[in-house]
C-alpha cells in the first residue's frame, strides 16, 4: 500500500510520483532518498528553506496550494526501478479529487507520467503535465536546469497557494 496523500482543502495542484523508493519507505515518507532532489526543489521555488521533518514537508505543500501523492497504491518492483513495475495498482485518485479542488496534475518523471496517463487520466479527465524526476539517477538533470522547467510550470500554482 503507498503512503496516504498530502492534501488540504487549499490544494490546486497536485504533483505525483511513481512508487516510494526503499530509502523512502524506510523514512515513511516521500522522497526521502537523501539525493533526491525533491524537498530542496520544491523549497527554493516556493522561496522557502528546505524542510527537514515530515511535518515540516507536509507543511510546505500545504502551505502552496499543492497536494502530494504517488501514482500507483501497489505494485511488484525491484528496487527503486521504475522500469521494474508490474502488476501497477492506481490509487483513488478520482476519490480524493471529489474532496479536493485540484485543476492541475504534475507527474514527477516519465513513469509517473506514463503511469497516470494509462490508469488515472481516462478517470480523472485531467492532462498531466510530465516533469523530469528530481530523482539521482536523472543526474543529466542538473538542479538548475530542474528548478528553472519545474519553476515554469508550477509558478501560477504555486503564487495561487500563497495569495489565497
């Protein structure tokens, strides 16, 4: 089973994962591999410091108008490959959009994407928008390049959680 999904009722966006890598199932929370680039990200664009606990981290998604979940609610995977996945379960992501105002989905990474895109988006009628994982093995990524295609697609959400 994934991790529960970080939402408010504040939330307009929502940005999406593929499946829990084992350094973030041994911490219970997302993108807790320490290079992933994630939370330093995600802190910078929103003109913050980066947070160090999970209630901090939750705290800062919440704080910008955003929700935080994965793609899939099971799946058998090796490692942290996502060109590992089988058996891709979806989480209810219809469901949790009846309770929560988001108009806009992000996928961190081409699987998160691919994934959405065959088992969520038919469901929830919402284009997602497909990121480049902040995870260390898109190291062709540097964290300039990340925050300057992240920054261009999650400015007017992230402005949009601020000012209301």
């Amino acid at each position: 089973m994934s991790f529960e999904p970080v939402w408010g009722p504040g939330s307009r966006a929502i940005i999406l994962g593929s499946w829990p890598s084992p350094k973030s199932w041994e911490q219970g929370f997302y993108y807790s591999h320490p290079q992933n680039r994630f939370w330093p990200l995600l802190a910078a664009l929103a003109g913050e410091k980066t947070p160090g606990s999970i209630p901090e981290k939750k705290a800062l998604v919440l704080r910008h108008g955003l929700a935080l979940w994965d793609v899939l609610e099971a799946c058998d995977i090796e490692g942290a490959s996502d060109a590992s996945i089988k058996n891709p379960v979806a989480v209810d992501l219809p469901g949790l959009l009846e309770k929560v105002p988001v108009r806009a989905v992000f996928c961190n990474g081409a699987a998160s994407h691919k994934l959405y895109g065959k088992l969520l988006e038919p469901a929830t009628g919402i284009p997602a928008v497909k990121l480049p994982s902040t995870s260390p093995a898109n190291a062709s990524f540097s964290m300039e390049r990340l925050r300057r295609i992240w920054g261009q697609a999650l400015a007017p959400w992230l402005d949009a959680g601020n000012n209301g």
